[in-house]
C-alpha cells in the first residue's frame, strides 16, 4: 500500500510519503513527520498501514486530530480524506487515488504568529525555529524548511 499526505504551499503541491506500518506524527525530532509549532502535540497522532487499511489514532494531543473537519480518536482513512494536524492539513492518496487533487482540496490551515512557534524554552527537544529564515505569514513554511534540511518523509 502507497500512502502520500499532500498539501499545498501557495498552491504548490508538497508530498510527503508514508513509509512502514507505523508512523508518528508530531512535534519531536524523531516523529517520522514533523511538524515543529505549539498546535502539534510532541506525538500527536499515529498513522498505522494494516494490510490495505489506513487508519490514523489519535494519542492524547491537546489540539486533537481531524478528518475532514471532525475531531476524531481513531479513524479509518480513505483516499480523499482531509487530515488535519495542528495548523496543517493533508489530502489522503491511497495507492494514487484520488489521482487529482488541487489546492481547493485542502482546508486552509490557521496562520500562525511568532507567538504559535516553539524556542528552546518551551522545549529543549525540539528545533529552535526563530533562529531560521521563515515567512510567519505561511504556516506551512516551518514544516517545509524542515523537510528541505533534514529529508523528512
């Protein structure tokens, strides 16, 4: 089973693969996706591939975990789906389905403040975000950086 979480910068399409059975999704350096603001959670939800089935768990986030716009526990994922984790929202891709999926797919995420993102003082164990050039205007910007530098899946 191919899974891919695509979302759009600006109307620019971002994809990040989903690789193994299990996957966290959170703020901590070593989640298999991060997301570094104070909306995620340090683990915020799992991703789990059973077979054909794609399920996402939440894991206790502050924020909660969503699928197309309901806060959920636990969920099975289709293609299609929106996933919402903190300010960031994915559309789902099971296996290259929905082959098209456009900016308008995607909820748009809130705008975050210098206030939303993390330093060193509220914790250590993440990544010291405003030492680094990011556009606090675009939410995404944090995560792509990220990705850029460290080859995130």
């Amino acid at each position: 089973m191919q899974v891919v979480l695509v979302m759009f910068r600006k109307g620019e399409r971002r994809e990040f693969p989903v690789s193994g059975p299990k996957t966290i999704v959170g703020r901590r350096p070593d989640c298999g996706l991060r997301i570094p603001t104070k909306d995620v959670s340090r683990e915020h939800c799992t991703l789990l591939i059973d077979g054909e089935e794609l399920a996402v768990s939440d894991l206790g986030s502050s924020n909660g975990t969503y699928v197309n716009d309901k806060r959920v526990d636990e969920s099975e994922l289709e293609p299609g789906d929106r996933l919402r984790v903190g300010p960031v929202t994915f559309v789902v891709q099971i296996n290259g389905e929905p082959a098209q999926i456009k900016p308008e797919d995607a909820e748009s995420p809130t705008l975050l403040t210098e206030d939303d993102l993390l330093s060193e003082e509220d914790d250590e164990e993440t990544f010291e975000l405003s030492e680094q050039d990011f556009d606090l205007d675009d939410p995404i910007s944090a995560l792509e950086e990220l990705d850029d530098e460290d080859d995130l899946p």
